[in-house]
C-alpha cells in the first residue's frame, strides 16, 4: 500500500498543470539546464526585474521571486522554471501545449481565455476582458484583443492581452490585435509590448499611433522575424513611436 501511494505521489509531482505535452517535453523536464541557459537566467535574476523577447510574440518575465512566460511557441530549450503562463489565445502560434510544458516548473499555474483552459488536460485559470487575477506578488488583467475590422480575431472570442504588474512595474502586453477602445483606455504603462507585423495585428505605423493613447515609458515590438513582419517593420515603428523604443533581439534581455 505505502509503494502504491509513492507511485502515485510521484505521477501526481510529474503532471503538469499547464497544458498536454507530449512525452518528449516531459522528459526534458527532468534534463538539467545547459550551463549557458543557467548563466543566462542567474544574469536576469541578478538584474532584478527583467524582461526577454524569445521570438514573434513570446516572453519571459522574471523578478527575484516569479518567472512569468507570455505566449510560448517554438523555444528550442526546455527551461520548466515558469511560475506563471500566460496565454492570450488559442491560436497554434500563440498556445502552443508543448511550449507550455517546457516552460512549466511543478505547479505552474496557466492563465488564459476560456478557448485555451477547455484544451488544456491540466485547466487552469480562464481570463477574459476586464477580468483581474492574482497569483502571489503579480497581479494580471485581461484587455480585449481583437481586430474591429478583419475576421482573424473577433471580438466575440474574447482574446485577451494582458495588464501584468510585478515588482512594481506595470506592462502591458497587447496580443494580437488593432488598436481598439479598450486599448485607449490602457494608461499608466512602464512597458507597452506591441505587435507590428500588419495584416493580422496593427502594423508599424498603427503601433506607433497606439503609443500615443497609451504613453507608456518604453514600447517593444513584437510579432514581426516569424510568419509575417520584419526588422524593417520593429525599426519603422522605432523611428515612428512618441516614447522610447527598445527593439529585442530573439534571447535578448532587459533590465526593468
């Protein structure tokens, strides 16, 4: 009986709660880290606040006590240090299971629009516009993300992005989306993450003018290096914004 219950104390520690992984992310959540990954991470802990662009539209953002993942897809590593994910839609590039499971620590908690938490195995918390949810020091609100005008992403879905404020910062990660009346109505930002890629999201100039409702202290793009926008695009909305702009390389941090 006592070796029945470890056994099953230790596939209960082995599930995790973010989402269906296959069984290659799972192993690789036993693998230790690389010991350029762990330099990497010690570098972000030690800065305090930090934040990373891991590519299109996914990110890392760390302080001394939560790693909070944003979007996961495509990561070529297996870091299962996340505390918190969270995910602002369902599509592929944007939920990705397996990107989630490698993320993940034991007892991550995924926040994300209903869509996503009915196929995550694991559920987790659903968020929708104007919803607030707390997880320890973080506190995380859903703001509509849509596109008014072209069918991608409809208002009825409920999508989100997200208002995120940590370590006394307030970020805001906008998600795939148009600049919207709910977006207007987003003030008092230290970092606004926005995309630039057009034709799915707001383009560069669009994420420019957006800058000018939300006056944040510092803007990112995002969404632009995979399936649509460029360089090109992140640099002319650099040259365009109204505030200071910092364009992240795929693996590049900055301190917040």
């Amino acid at each position: 009986m006592r070796s029945l219950r470890l056994l099953l104390l230790s596939v209960f520690m082995g599930v995790v709660v973010c989402g269906c992984g296959n069984g290659g992310a799972e192993d690789g959540r036993t693998e230790k880290k690389s010991g350029e990954q762990k330099a990497e991470n010690g570098k972000e802990s030690a800065m305090g606040l930090s934040l990373k662009w891991l590519g299109h539209a996914s990110f890392r953002i760390t302080d001394e006590n939560t790693v909070i993942y944003i979007d996961p897809w495509k990561l070529k590593d297996q870091p299962g240090d996340g505390n918190l994910v969270l995910v602002s839609h369902s599509h592929a590039d944007h939920y990705s299971p397996e990107d989630v499971n490698k993320v993940s620590a034991p007892g991550a908690v995924l926040i994300a629009p209903n869509d996503v938490i009915g196929k995550a195995c694991g559920g987790g918390q659903a968020i929708m516009p104007g919803l607030t949810v707390e997880f320890g020091g973080v506190v995380v609100k859903g703001v509509a993300a849509y596109n008014p005008n072209k069918q991608f992403h409809p208002k009825a879905n409920q999508w989100v992005g997200f208002i995120i404020e940590i370590g006394g910062k307030r970020i805001y990660y906008a998600g795939d989306t148009d600049i919207t009346d709910e977006m207007k109505a987003v003030h008092n930002i230290d970092v606004a993450l926005l995309p630039v890629g057009g034709k799915y999201t707001m383009n560069a100039e669009e994420a420019a003018e957006a800058v000018g409702y939300i006056e944040p202290k510092l803007a990112v793009p995002y969404h632009w290096g995979d399936i649509i926008g460029s360089e090109a695009d992140a640099e002319s909305f650099a040259d365009k914004a109204g505030c200071e702009v910092k364009v992240l390389k795929p693996g590049e941090f900055i301190s917040l």
